[in-house]
C-alpha cells in the first residue's frame, strides 16, 4: 500500500506487503494519537524511524511512574510507579537496595504503575521517579539505600554501588540507562 497524502481511516489497514506512507516532511506521517499503533504479522517485519523522540517537557512526565522508552509487561508484581525494582529469578519483581548486592545487579527498571503486567517497567528511557534523588542536572544517579529510590550522593563503605542513569531537572525526572556493573564499596 502507498499512500502519498492524508488518508483518513476509521478502523484497520491490512496489507501483506510494505505499507509506505510518504508525505512533505511537516505533518505526522503515520499517526494514531487516539490510542495505540500496532504493527503485527505472522511474520517477522521491521519499522524504521529517523528518530525516537523524548519530549521531557510531556504532560506524561509530570508524575510519578511517567516513563518513555523501552518498556516491558510481565511478572505480574504489585508495584509502585515510580520506584525502582530488579527482577527476581522467579520472573516478579522486587525493590532495589544499595544495602543488599543481589538487588542491584542483573535487570532493573522502573515501575510505571501499580502492576508490572498491566502498567509496564520502564528498562531504559526518560521516567518521572516516585523520589528526586537531589543533585545537579546531569548529575550520574546511584541506586539508592533507601528501597526503590535512586539518590545522587556516592555511597559508603559496604553498599553496592551501581549507576542507573542521569538526572535531567530537579523534581525526579531522570535518563534511565542502568550501567551493567555493580561495585561494592569497600
């Protein structure tokens, strides 16, 4: 299907080939602002973008759990949007502790709702924390050693340090981008 201007459509596009939608560079190309856009098949296919787009100053972002990025639902687990959680060897999640190793290694994300298979966990992106973890705009950001926080202040001896992104403003909201190691400090 090639389409070279608007075309307006209540209800499903199907094609067995390419869908190509080509237009002046101004308007959205492709755009389903009223709910989601799903692309689907019996086979493998793929989407190409020029960009992915964060915009920090969305409404989306204004409370705790807001998140854009790579997310993923699964686990089932009763959460808190906004704070963070690693994921357990049982497949749930559990919050994150700089007091203990084995909650700061391996996967982590944070929860964009009260449900991590219905609301999501945000793995890498921008996200609105539940806390401002403090510190200066750009500032690296630490799990914390208050349970599913992040604070910005270098932990002591004994705790398991581990970068999970950059603060962008000073209300919570931050780049989440969780280094893959963990120190303890000595």
């Amino acid at each position: 299907i090639l389409v070279s201007k608007n075309l307006d459509v209540l209800g499903n596009i199907s094609s067995s080939g390419d869908f190509i939608q080509t237009g002046d560079g101004v308007e959205p190309f492709l755009s389903a602002s009223s709910g989601n856009l799903t692309l689907s098949g019996s086979g493998r296919g793929q989407i190409e973008v020029d960009y992915r787009l964060f915009d920090t100053g969305s409404a989306h972002l204004s409370s705790a759990g807001g998140g854009m990025g790579d997310i993923f639902k699964f686990g089932g687990s009763t959460t808190t949007a906004g704070k963070i959680y690693y994921l357990e060897s049982a497949g749930t999640w559990a919050l994150t502790d700089a007091d203990a190793g084995g909650t700061t290694s391996g996967s982590i994300a944070v929860a964009l709702g009260t449900n991590s298979t219905d609301h999501g966990m945000l793995f890498r992106g921008v996200a609105k924390l539940s806390a401002d973890p403090g510190g200066a705009i750009g500032a690296p950001l630490y799990i914390s050693t208050t349970a599913g926080q992040a604070q910005s202040a270098v932990l002591g001896s004994g705790d398991f340090s581990r970068v999970i992104g950059h603060n962008l403003d000073v209300s919570g909201l931050v780049h989440f981008n969780p280094d893959s190691t963990t120190i303890k400090v000595s």
